[in-house]
C-alpha cells in the first residue's frame, strides 16, 4: 500500500464512533433490541510502574467488544478532552475508560462511563469494579453491565476459552512493529491453534502475518493461498462483519491485486455496521486503486460525516482518491492535517509530489530533500524521495540507478502493491526511460492497480503515453475497470 503503512504506527486520537444499524442477513449474530445510534469515546488506561497493568492489547480487545457486541465503532484518546472540545460532541455521546490489573492467571478490571452532557455539568461517573476472576468472566461481567445494549452475542467467539490463552491474545494485540510482529509469529499461530474458535486470536495472526510481508515475506505465502488470507477469513468466519478484520483483510486483499474481493468483503461488514469509520476507509483504498473514484470519494465523504468535526486523516496510508479525480487543493489539505511533530518520509514525498505537478520545482525539491535524508522512515519512500529528488537536481543517471535497485528490492516482495508500481513507472518516465516507464506501468496493472483516469492523465506518465505499447495497456486498464463497474457502482459504497 502506498503510504504509511510501511510503519503502521498508531498515536492516540479520538474520534466520534457511531453504532451499527443494519439486518443480520441470517449470519449467525442475534440481533436482541433495536439498533438505535450510540457515540463513544474510549479513553486510554495509563501503564502503571510495576507492570501489573493489563497493557495496551486489553483496549484494542474492548474496542472489538464495543465495536462487534454494541454496535460501535471505537478508537483511543490518551486523555479526557477539554471541555471545549467536549461541547463539539453530541450530548448524549458515552465516554468510557478504564483500568485492568493482572494477578496470577486472573483478571482485576474497573470500567467507568459518563456522558458528555453528564461531563459538562460535572455529574459523577458511573463505575463498575470487577474483582480478581477468570478473565473470560472478567470481560463477561465488564459486557453485562455496560450501559450500551448488547446487539450481537459473539463473546465467546472473542474471548479465549483460558486463561494463558487470555494473557497470550493481549501480548500479541499489543504488538504494533513490523519486525517484533514477524518475531511473535510462531506464539501467535500456536494461540490461533490453541484457540480456533477465537476470532480475536485469528484477527492476531493475521495481523502479524500482514505486517510480517514487509520484513520477512517468505513467512507469510502469496495473495489468496497465504496464511494471511486464510487468518482473515478465519476470523471473520466466526465473527460476520468483524470491522477490524475485515479492514485489515481488506487492506491485504487490495495490495495482492484482489479489490474485488476486498470490496465483496467489506459490503457485506458495512450492512452490518454501516456507521464503522474504518470499512469506508477500506472501501476508499479498494476502490481508488480500481478505478472507482465515484465510489471512493462517496465513502470518504460518509466517513467524514460519520467522524464529523474530528477526522482526521488516516495513519494507514496517505488518502491519494482526491488526487487521482484531479481535486488537488483536497489533496494537499489533506496532507497539511497528516503531518506530525515526527517527520515522515511518505508525507513529505506527497508534499513534493503535489509540489512538482503545480510547477513549482524549487519547492518539490526541498521536499523531496528532506524525505531522502539517511535517516527518514519508511524506507522506500525515503528511498522514493532521493530518486525524485536526483530527477530535480539534474541527475537523471544517479535517479535511474537508484530505481532501479528499488525495482530490484521490490521484485522480492509478496505483496506487490500496483500503486506503488505505478509511482514507480512515473519515475522512470520523469527520468525520460518511457521503454522501462511502460514496463512498470504494465507491472502495475497486472498487480491491480487500474485507475483508468491517473494512467491517463498523470503529467509524470506523459513518457509512457508516446509508447508504441500504451495503447494496448490503456485498454486492458479501461476493460478492467469497465468490469469492476459494472460489479461495484457507485451506489454499493454507501448505505
């Protein structure tokens, strides 16, 4: 994928999260009130100095609970808001935190919840202490006396049977690098087959499986007979909609070249929570890299509504759909929300990118500058940047040298990503190579990236288009996207 998920890294934020409204279409969940919309607010359990403290997995674990049993989709803020950005949130939104204690094999767990309107005019929290138990009666009392209602019994489907296997599921969903991922991997796939009715612990696998491709692909297999493919499926088998499985898949899915897959996958996760921020995400990514701007940008204009005046842009990838319909000042603001105190090279590549196609190289260059430094992380967009960077400096020679060694690094990976090929391919054509430009095009669209309307239209492509084998690409590129329209139009991308 082409962005930030080469680091995966996941700060604090807060984000309004909505409740799920949808039929169960007979997939196994039971629906026991009428869905109405609930807002939460997750807030992070601070670790405490002895290391007692359940960690960081235990939030993402009741993020799943609130997100699969209440309908809710959930993410973190490391503190309370002020009471001025409470005012932007509904009345009614419920805020929870948290707190749980290991002892032994057990699990000692404090929830608390208020409103904001219950905040503002400083009304008490309501609090739930559960002492030492097992912990899946732990987590079983926590769900219980919650105050949202419970719409989907899937507990027993998300919690491990012991206890060992518990604590195990919490290390490994507290794992957030790629190489420590790839490490975890032999625990991870014993928890899996220790636990196989736990979508949790598939949803695990899976995630270190995926995040293991950029470090250690000869791990994981090739698209849909990879051990990543079948941990997704596993887990969304047990647990039908499960939203951060389904993302994840999703976002494999895409990057291997299967968007129709990943697009089959993640409709059938929206009718079930078509308030879950993440799935429009998924459904965005999919579609831009097939050609399905409409629907891409349709899905990103519901997850804004559905986040409201707190979205902000995603950490997973840097959103290019504005781009590829030609909305460039969208792009561009985007880009300006997704900066961070800690430089990125993929952030700062885009920013040159955008630089470059309005003309104003001497800016593009120092961009690019700042994202080729040594030291800048990810790895290829760093690698990325020094190559543009030589083509602005006047080193085309140094710049195809470059590329070509990224081509040959890339050549060994097991997930391809077209989108990335395809910056690839415009690279060489800025370079002047248009034989080696069309060469990766073709790369590209073989492994699935078929955005008609950028192949068509990138100024950087301009080389590849004068090619005598354009023609036949572009219409292998219009035929493909002709068929995915035809399977996903624009409507299916919103409820």
């Amino acid at each position: 994928m082409t962005a930030l998920r080469f680091t995966l890294k996941r700060t604090t934020t807060w984000i309004l999260l909505a409740l799920a409204v949808a039929g169960l279409g007979g997939l196994g969940a039971y629906l026991v009130r009428p869905a109405s919309t609930d807002r939460v607010l997750l807030l992070s359990a601070p670790l405490d100095k002895l290391g007692k403290d359940a960690g960081p997995g235990l939030g993402i674990l009741l993020s799943d609970l609130l997100e699969v049993m209440a309908g809710a989709t959930v993410t973190k803020a490391g503190a309370l808001p002020s009471p001025e950005e409470l005012e932007r949130l509904p009345p009614q939104a419920n805020v929870f935190r948290y707190q749980g204690r290991r002892e032994g094999e057990q699990l000692a767990l404090t929830l608390e919840w208020n409103t904001v309107a219950r905040l503002l005019s400083g009304k008490p929290w309501t609090r739930r202490v559960i002492p030492a138990l097992a912990p899946a009666k732990a987590m079983a009392d926590a769900v219980e006396h919650w105050p949202l209602p419970v719409r989907y019994h899937h507990l027993h489907d998300l919690i491990p049977r012991t206890a060992p296997a518990f604590w195990a599921l919490l290390e490994g969903l507290a794992i957030q690098d790629d190489h420590e991922a790839a490490e975890h991997l032999p625990a991870s796939q014993r928890l899996a087959e220790e636990e196989p009715d736990c979508a949790t612990a598939w949803a695990v696998l899976g995630d270190h499986l995926y995040r293991s491709i950029w470090v250690h692909p000869e791990l994981t297999g090739i698209g849909l007979s990879s051990r990543t493919h079948h941990a997704f499926q596993r887990a969304v088998e047990r647990v039908p909609g499960y939203p951060r499985a389904t993302f994840l898949w999703s976002l494999m899915l895409t990057d291997t070249g299967n968007q129709a897959l990943a697009l089959r996958q993640l409709q059938a996760a929206r009718r079930l929570r078509p308030h879950c921020p993440d799935l429009y995400l998924g459904l965005a990514y999919a579609g831009r890299t097939s050609g399905l701007l409409e629907g891409a940008r349709r899905s990103l204009a519901r997850r804004q509504e559905l986040l409201g005046p707190r979205a902000i842009p995603t950490e997973w990838f840097v959103e290019t759909t504005h781009l590829y319909l030609g909305d460039l000042e969208a792009f561009k603001q985007n880009l300006a929300r997704a900066q961070s105190p800690q430089p990125d090279a993929s952030i700062l590549f885009y920013q040159g990118y955008a630089a470059l196609l309005q003309g104003r190289n001497g800016e593009a260059a120092q961009w690019m500058r700042q994202g080729g430094h040594p030291g800048m992380n990810p790895v290829p967009f760093r690698d990325l940047c020094q190559v543009y960077g030589a083509y602005l400096e006047g080193r085309p020679r140094e710049g195809l040298a470059k590329l070509h060694e990224i081509d040959e690094v890339r050549g060994k990976l097991r997930i391809p990503d077209g989108e990335w090929t395809f910056k690839e391919a415009e690279a060489y054509a800025l370079l002047g190579d248009g034989a080696q430009g069309v060469d990766a095009a073709t790369r590209a669209f073989v492994q699935g990236f078929s955005c008609a309307h950028w192949y068509e239209t990138s100024p950087f492509l301009a080389k590849v288009r004068e090619h005598p084998r354009w023609p036949m690409l572009r219409r292998n590129i219009r035929e493909r996207q002709a068929e995915l329209e035809g399977s996903f139009p624009p409507s299916t991308f919103t409820p």
